[in-house]
C-alpha cells in the first residue's frame, strides 16, 4: 500500500491492481455527524415521550439516566447497524457522500465498525470530536483514533454521470448468470472502489495501448476471479475484456438487456 500526505489513498491489491480513493477531511466528517446527532437526538426524544407517557419515568434522577443510557445505546446502535447495513454508511455519510472503508481496500468486518464506534467517547473529548479532528489533521490518512484502531479510513465518493450500459456491454451471453448464487455472493464481496476500477477500465479502453489494456485487463480478471471463484465453464473461451465486461454487467445492471424482435 502506497502512502501519500496528499487528499487521497492509493491501494495495491496483491494481484497488481492499483486504484486511488479520495480521503475525506475533519470539515465533512464532522458535517456528517451533525446530522447522524440529530437523528440520534430525534429518536432518543420519541423514545423518552414514550416512556415518560407510560408514567415510569417519574423521578429526576430516573430521567436524567434514562436520557443519558438511551443516547448513548441509540447512538452506538445507530452507528454500528447502518455502516453495517450500509456498507460504511450513516444517514450524515450518504448525504455527503462518504463511506468507511477498511485501510488495506478488504471488506469491512463488523469487529472494525464496533471498535471505531466504540471509541467515539475517547474521541469526542473534550468535546465536539476536538480529539478526533486534531488527530484526522495529523493523521497522514485523515483517520481518528477509532480508525487507527480498526485499521479503518473514510473516503469520500466522487459524483459521477451514471454512463448507459446497454451502450457500453456487449449483447454477448453472460455465462456469469448461469450460477446466480455466485452472482449474489460476488455483489457482496466486491467493494465500491473495485467495482469503479472495473468500469473506468472499460470506459477508458480507447484510451490505452492495446499491449497495456491486455495486460490491464488480465490483472483486473485475475483479480475478480480471485474474489468468488467461478467453475471454469464460466470463462471458457471467453477473453478478460469480455469477462470484465460480464463483471460489470452483474454488478451494475440490474434490469435484463432489451432483445430485439427479427
């Protein structure tokens, strides 16, 4: 893994594959906890409403713990089961379009999500993440406390123009389709970050040396065939460009191509 002090991250997979993610800063991090704060706020204020119309939350003392237990188990809860669900994302993270990731470009494990989020009470002191931004400043990948704990980093995702699959794949059969279980376990192994390299390889293809784009997209198939193993019957006779091509078409495409009537 190529470190840099610049605004992003460049990973290398152990099969060759280099690609570059763009690290997000202290500033929009902290914007997306202002919002993931008021839902959390939102749904601690509705569950208190409803405790307290129950009658059982007479004393002071018993609504003060209760305020102070249940932010506290809805913030962690919040956190932990969204990026979990979400792949790395929060309500705040979607609108601003972040996303944790694990630092060596693996799949997030549910053991980081719970260490990083577990160590937002350190890294809020003395208040308002002053610990955590001062350390994502210093930090060479913008990561806070949590993050060098868990071996996390959170990249910002960059706004592109979706391109027009059915131009972009051929009408070739897809032997990918014939094993729908692999297709399913593929989806979920392959990441963001290696689902765009597939892409922009493709969308780039008149771009590159014809010598260069053969060795590309050997590197880039090995690549995916490493992450779900499919029967050789899948790629038989098929070329890397083309298998690329089967890749995104499983990843991306979610309706079925349109046949013309003959």
């Amino acid at each position: 893994m190529n470190q840099t002090r610049t605004n992003s991250l460049t990973i290398q997979t152990p099969e060759g594959v280099s690609f570059a993610l763009l690290l997000a800063g202290p500033v929009t991090r902290f914007m997306a906890w202002l919002i993931d704060l008021l839902a959390v706020i939102g749904a601690s204020i509705v569950l208190f409403m409803i405790f307290a119309s129950t009658g059982l939350l007479i004393f002071d003392f018993m609504r003060a713990l209760f305020i102070i237990l249940s932010y506290f188990a809805i913030n962690l809860g919040y956190t932990i089961a969204l990026e979990w669900y979400w792949h790395g994302q929060t309500l705040g993270k979607r609108l601003f379009q972040l996303r944790v990731m694990d630092a060596q470009g693996l799949q997030l494990q549910p053991s980081q999500i719970v260490i990083r989020n577990l160590l937002r009470l350190v890294d809020f002191l003395p208040g308002f993440y002053l610990l955590g931004g001062v350390t994502c400043l210093i930090n060479r990948n913008a990561q806070r406390l949590g993050d060098v704990a868990a071996n996390t980093i959170v990249i910002r995702i960059p706004r592109v123009s979706e391109p027009d699959l059915e131009k972009l794949l051929s009408d070739k059969f897809n032997s990918l389709k014939m094993y729908p279980h692999l297709e399913a376990r593929l989806r979920q192994q392959v990441t963001p970050a290696e689902a765009g390299i597939a892409l922009r390889a493709i969308l780039r293809r008149d771009e590159l040396e014809p010598r260069a784009r053969v060795s590309l997209y050997r590197e880039i198939a090995d690549h995916f065939k490493h992450i779900v193993p499919f029967p050789p019957e899948a790629f038989d006779g098929v070329s890397d460009e083309q298998y690329i091509r089967n890749i995104i078409d499983v990843l991306f495409r979610t309706k079925p191509p349109r046949k013309e009537l003959s």
